[in-house]
C-alpha cells in the first residue's frame, strides 16, 4: 500500500516543479470536463492559452492581460506577507470593494473640480478603505482571539451589501435616470485611471503592481521584517524568542494586505470599470489567492502567475464567447488550479512510499 513519509527537509525539486506540475493536470482534467460538457478540449485550451497570446487580436489581448494582472499581482502580493507568517485573510474581496468605494466616494465628492491632486488623494483613501476593513479582524484576533479566516471572510458580505447601497443610493449619479452606478470616471479626467501608453494596457495600477512586486522582494530578502515574517510563519516559537510579537505582526501584516486589496479596487473603479456598480466585484480578491499559492508567496512568482491567471480571465471570456462554454465551467477551471496546486504541494514535504500491508 501506499504511504506518505515525511522529508527530513522539504525538497527543493517539487518546490519549484508543483505549479508546472499543477498547471499541467489543470488542463488535463480541465481537457476532461470540457470533453463532457461537449466541447472540443484541444480547442478549448487553445483558446484560453494560446488565442490571447498569438491569436489574431493578440495585439489588443496583450494589453487586457496587464489590466487583468494588475489587481490580481497587487493583492496577492499584500496576502503572501500574510501567509508567510501564518496570518490567514481571505477577505481581500471586501477590502477590495471598500478600497473602490472609499476612493470613489472621495472623487465623486468634489465633482466636477479639476484638480491634479483629487486622484492622488483617491487613491490614499483607497489605501485607507481597504486598510480599515482589514484592521476589524486583525483587532478582533490580537484583543479577542477570534479567527481571522471566518471575520474577513464574513465582512466580504458586509462590503457587498454596502456596494449595493452605494450602487443604488449613497453614491448613484444623480444624472443617470434612477439606474443604479455612480458617474462613470473616465468622463472626469481628473478622477479617471486612463492608459499611460495607448493600446498597451498600462495604467497606474500596472505600474503600482511592478513596484510593489520589487519592494515585497526587497523587504522579504534584505529587511529585518521581512525575515520576522518568514521566521514567524516557519517556526512561531523560535520568532517569539527573536523579540517578534505575533499580535503586531498580525496588525502589520492584515493592514499591507488590506490597503494594497483596497488601492488595487481604486485603481480598477477609476480604471477599467469606471464606476461603482452592482457588479463591480468580479472576485479578484478570491483569485488572488490561487495567485499567492501558485507563485509560491514569492513576490516575482507571483509576477508570473498573475499574468497566468490574467490570461485564464482574458481566453475564459473568449471561450465562453466563441465556443458557448459556460462562465461556470472556467471558473472550476480555475478552482482546479488551486486544488491541485495544494495536493501536489504535499510532495514538497512528503514521499511516497510502498509499505506492506499491515506494517506500521
């Protein structure tokens, strides 16, 4: 019979080889499901994966792949710290919503003044929103000891309900016939996100992504607190002898997550989206979990795997177009990825080996 056996250290092989090993039985069993649902699974994998890239509106798909990166690399960034030290927010998405709400309330404020400094005060109150909503969980544990898992994933809840109420209520554009939105920003260039570069994709969340990638590198590999984080989630005990305090930890650590989840929802409402709506979330935060795990909780793999999962969104939405496959279906899709990805992980910890049976 088989048996798992625990490495006297993890290996440094399946380290690296679990996300190739795990994108690689997502698109078998991906292949699988598409194959039952009636598609054509070569065709359907084309699409996702090589259409975007190399297809015939590659040039216009290239730009959307860095707009959909970019919110993803931006939070999944804030919650590998976290991970790291064993700090577990899994409520990116509310900090996300409250990240746009927040920034978005303060543009549509001053409406219609022009002035270079609204936006550069957006996106601080973006910050602030998601770091807000991030610290009512981080305070719940440090003072009461509650979970942080189940409290950042129930006010995701809580931040949805407001989204609807700013949607329809707070935060509707007085001009828009009763419809439920705000104004749309792109008609107020002084709140707008546009594109940096025309045709490219590039806008400020883009560039904010690639530096916060190279800061959490730097913190992580030549700072003090980025070796109390890693040190915190590798071995708790010996980071309390170090000096570390959890509960500061978790403070610091749930706050970065929330303002980066909250600034990258800011971004994106002034951006692509372009207004408060009832939809506006479309579940970056949850994916940038599956991010965070695929990119190893390293801030250059997760660079790298943002853009895998961007490309996910990007040729999901041209399957579900050209091939009739269901929006459902890419979302297991992607939900595959992450299920993998931690079955095959357990190699980096573990062998297999054969036992007799009834040995122990």
């Amino acid at each position: 019979m088989l048996a798992l056996e625990k490495r006297p250290n993890p290996s440094r092989f399946w380290l690296y080889a679990t996300p190739v090993v795990a994108v690689a039985l997502t698109m078998v069993a991906g292949g699988v499901m598409f194959a039952i649902l009636g598609k054509n699974p070569f065709e359907v994998v084309r699409t996702i994966f090589w259409v975007p890239l190399f297809g015939e509106f590659a040039w216009y798909l290239r730009g959307q792949l860095l707009v959909k990166a970019g919110p993803l690399i931006l939070i999944a960034v804030g919650l590998s710290l976290g991970f790291r030290a064993g700090i577990w927010n899994i409520g990116a998405e509310g900090q996300y919503i409250m990240g746009a709400i927040f920034g978005a309330a303060v543009g549509l404020a001053v409406f219609p003044t022009e002035n270079r400094l609204i936006f550069p005060v957006m996106i601080l109150a973006g910050l602030f929103g998601g770091w807000i909503w991030a610290m009512i969980p981080a305070i719940l544990k440090t003072r009461f000891n509650t979970n942080e898992i189940l409290v950042s994933l129930m006010l995701v809840y809580v931040a949805q309900t407001i989204l609807a109420m700013a949607s329809t209520n707070f935060l509707r554009n007085p001009e828009g016939s009763g419809f439920p939105g705000s104004r749309n920003f792109s008609s107020y260039p002084a709140a707008s996100n546009p594109e940096l570069i025309a045709g490219t994709g590039i806008h400020w969340g883009v560039v904010t992504a690639v530096f916060v990638v190279v800061a959490a590198h730097v913190l992580l590999q030549r700072h003090l607190l980025g070796f109390q984080i890693k040190l915190a989630g590798q071995a708790p005990r010996a980071a309390r002898f170090h000096g570390v305090s959890p509960n500061r930890l978790v403070v610091l650590c749930m706050g970065v997550s929330g303002a980066l989840a909250g600034v990258a929802g800011l971004f994106e409402v002034t951006g692509p989206a372009g207004q408060i709506s009832i939809d506006f979330n479309v579940g970056y935060g949850f994916t940038a979990i599956i991010v965070a795990f695929l990119g190893r909780l390293n801030p250059v793999g997760i660079l790298f795997a943002g853009l895998l999962m961007a490309l996910t969104y990007i040729g999901g939405e041209m399957a579900a177009t050209n091939l009739g496959l269901p929006s459902a279906a890419i979302q297991a899709f992607q939900g595959m990825l992450l299920f993998f990805l931690l079955a095959v992980d357990v190699m980096t910890n573990y062998r297999i080996r054969f036992a007799a049976m009834g040995a122990r």
